[in-house]
C-alpha cells in the first residue's frame, strides 16, 4: 500500500503523525463531500475509528505508537477528540482536524514558498482563535495543497463507488428480467446500502426461478421498495402434465406384467413347498 503525507507536517511532528494526519483528512473531506449528517457534529465533520482500526491502517505502528502520536496531535491542538458513539459503552473516538491546524498547514505553506522567499523554519503564529467552522475553512481548498490532494482522492473514491453501483444494478437488472421502470429503479438502487445490495444479487436468481411467469412478478421498483430480499423464497411447484395415451397403455403394460410376474412367483413358491412335503413323506 502506498501512503500519503505532508512534509511540512512531518517536519513539525514526524512522518507517522503527518501519515495519521493525511488518512483522517481524506476521511474527514470525504463525508463532507458525501454530506454524512451522521458525522457532522457541533459544525464540524468527524472522522470515528478505534485504535486496533488504526493499527490495521498502519502495520508498521504498534498499538502504543498510535496511541502516543495521536495523544501528540490533540494536545497540540491539530486533532479535536469527542465522543458521539450512540451506544454507552461503545468507547471509540471520533477525531476532526480543528480549525488551528487546517489555518496552521496554510500558513506552513506560505512560509515555504517554492521560491524560497521569505523562507521561515516556524509558521505565522496566530492572533486570535478562528471561530468559523471548518466546512467554511475547507472552501478555501485552493490555498492548501494538502486538501487539494484530499479532495481529488475523495472525488476519485466517489466516482468508482458510482460506477461499482451502477454495474451492480445492471447485473441485478439483467436477472430481474422484468424490464419495466428503469430509471426509478436504478435511483432507488443507488439508495440502498451494499449490504443490500449485495442481498439483491445473491437472492436475485432464486427469487426469479421461483416467479417463473414474469407477468405475476412484481414490478422492479415494488421489489426494491418492499425490500423482497428479506423474504422467504419458496420454490415453485411443478406444473401437473396429464400423461399422453401412449403412456398410459405402456404404464399400464409395465403394472400388468409386473402383477403376473407377483403371481408366478407366488405360484412357484407355493409348488415348492408342496414338494418339500411330498419328499418328506416318501423318506419316512
């Protein structure tokens, strides 16, 4: 895997905290393309994950290296911490790049223009707090290289997981067969979540076997509203095809011979017994 950082921000702290700081950028940047209310808290975008997560993200960290870069950005103020997990117990930290620190990566910019004038080893210290909020910091992207980069990820991401989606519904659509009501479909499609989604396909082909008659099957649109993925599929029963008269006379035929067959041999057992007898009364 290929990782992403800031130089300047390693220069600041170290390469692990510039990594760190790029992997929750991108994330932060990427629910606020994607509009996630979910993770807009007190007019800000956060970004959950737990320490483990992390370690997941960045092999080559230990548990206690994370734990002690992350602890690093708080207290100098670059990461926001809070907690807005739903359940009590649920201890996982949500962590948003503050206000400070998206002015203060500006700023390291600034101070090190590509000309090297005005060239400075500390950033521009601020002089009062920002108080606006950071989805009106993040519009100036064209001032920080950082988020451009960010950004264009997002974008990317977001571009591919549409047409993941949409060669997904396609497939689903060409099973469906019923082809009625595309594009109301396709927009409820794009709605659902994948682990719907990846329901619908798997049911897909069971569902149609057991709707043989397309007629009766419901429509794509009434499928995807009452979310029939989560039903029961019950096999269709076989249609009752009276046999031809051919068949009947040979079925016939075969039950005839098998009842001769039954009383022949009934026949023969019943002459062995009898000889059994006989023998036994010549030999006495």
């Amino acid at each position: 895997m290929i990782y992403s950082f800031d130089t300047d921000i390693a220069k600041r702290f170290n390469a692990d905290c510039a990594v760190i700081i790029h992997n929750i950028a991108f994330w932060q940047l990427k629910n606020q393309a994607n509009g996630k209310s979910d993770n807009f808290k007190n007019g800000m975008y956060w970004v959950y994950n737990s320490v483990s997560a992390f370690g997941d993200l960045f092999p080559w960290l230990s548990i206690d290296q994370i734990r002690r870069n992350l602890e690093k950005l708080v207290e100098a103020k670059v990461l926001a911490v809070g907690s807005y997990n739903k359940k009590a117990y649920d201890r996982t930290k949500w962590y948003s790049i503050t206000d400070e620190a998206i002015c203060g990566i500006y700023q390291l910019h600034l101070a090190n223009p590509t000309n090297g004038i005005g060239k400075s080893n500390k950033p521009i210290p601020f002089s009062k707090p920002i108080e606006k909020p950071i989805s009106k910091l993040i519009v100036r992207k064209e001032e920080n290289p950082l988020l451009i980069d960010c950004m264009a990820k997002a974008q990317e991401e977001k571009q591919i997981a549409e047409t993941i989606r949409e060669e997904e519904f396609n497939t689903w659509w060409s099973h469906y067969g019923k082809k009625k009501g595309r594009k109301s479909a396709f927009i409820k499609f794009k709605k659902l979540k994948q682990i719907e989604v990846d329901k619908c396909l798997e049911v897909v082909l069971d569902f149609v076997t057991s709707t043989p008659e397309v007629q009766f099957r419901p429509l794509p649109m009434t499928y995807l509203n009452g979310e029939y993925w989560e039903d029961e599929i019950y096999a269709s029963k076989p249609s009752f095809q009276k046999p031809s008269h051919q068949e009947r006379v040979e079925n016939a035929f075969i039950a005839g011979s098998n009842l001769a067959q039954k009383y022949q041999d009934q026949l023969d057992a019943e002459d062995a017994l009898f000889q059994q007898s006989q023998f036994k009364e010549l030999t006495q």
